[in-house]
C-alpha cells in the first residue's frame, strides 16, 4: 500500500508531464522552467532534435517548434519509481504535428516515443533533472525531413 507521502509524490510528477505538454503545445516556453532544473539534460535526438542542457534546450525548442503550425503531445501508461529524493519514470507521447511542405499546403506526420526521465525533489517541489526520448515510431514524415536527421 502506498503512504500518503508516495501518493503525493506520484501525483506532484504526473502533474510535471502535464505541465510539459502544456507548455510546449501552448508555446510557453518560461513555464518549462517549474518542470527542469536548470543544469536538466535533455536528449530529444532520437525523433530528430538536439541534446544539451535545459537552457540551450528551451531555447532550441522556441526555434525549432515555430516551423510547426499545429502540433499536441498526448502522454500515458506511466511508470514511476521513486527512491527517497530521486525518482525515475518512463511515459509513452503520441505526437502529431502539422508541418508546412510548400505552395502553402501542409502535411500531418505522427510519432511515437517514450520519454524516458528522472527527478529530484527541490524546495520547489519535484523537478526533472533528465528527459531522453526513445523512438518507436514515425508516420508521413516527408523525406526531405528524413534526410535532414540522417546527416546530423
């Protein structure tokens, strides 16, 4: 049975993934500093994007994000284990995203991928200190876009 004390872990990092999602498909890119620490790693190069620290990646996000007209990213089926101060989880994100491909027409291309993450309780409250995405799946990424990854 979970104590009391779990039970609010748990739900205080649920509501970070909320919260990311929120942020990044309302394109506010200051609240994503309530959900990192600011030394956070964060590796998005498994779907195409950049690794570093959190202010190089919030910054990059801000760039690169603005190409996409439309985009939301759904999170489930998650997994937390928490260790004292430190907690780890796993969550899966479907990700459509409309993308332009010319004479004003656009395209719609999904993805699949876990983030995989870990935490630490601040005096703020818990923050994540990682994010590495993993790739599943891709679907109608025109290949211009294919060939644009594959020489990173």
């Amino acid at each position: 049975m979970l104590s009391l004390q779990e039970i609010s872990d748990r739900l205080e990092i649920q509501q970070l993934f909320s919260d990311y999602a929120d942020a990044i498909d309302t394109r506010q890119w200051d609240q994503l500093d309530r959900i990192f620490t600011p030394d956070a790693y964060i590796d998005y190069r498994a779907m195409g994007g950049i690794d570093g620290r959190y202010p190089q990646i919030k910054a990059w996000l801000a760039q690169a994000l603005a190409h996409f007209p439309a985009y939301y990213h759904m999170v489930g089926n998650l997994s937390v284990k928490l260790d004292g101060d430190r907690a780890s989880s796993r969550i899966v994100c479907f990700n459509p995203m409309e993308m332009p491909v010319g004479d004003g027409k656009t395209q719609t291309v999904f993805l699949g991928l876990w983030y995989v993450d870990q935490f630490v309780r601040t005096p703020e409250g818990w923050r994540m200190c990682e994010r590495i995405e993993e790739r599943c799946f891709d679907y109608n990424v025109p290949q211009a876009m294919k060939d644009a990854v594959a020489k990173k």
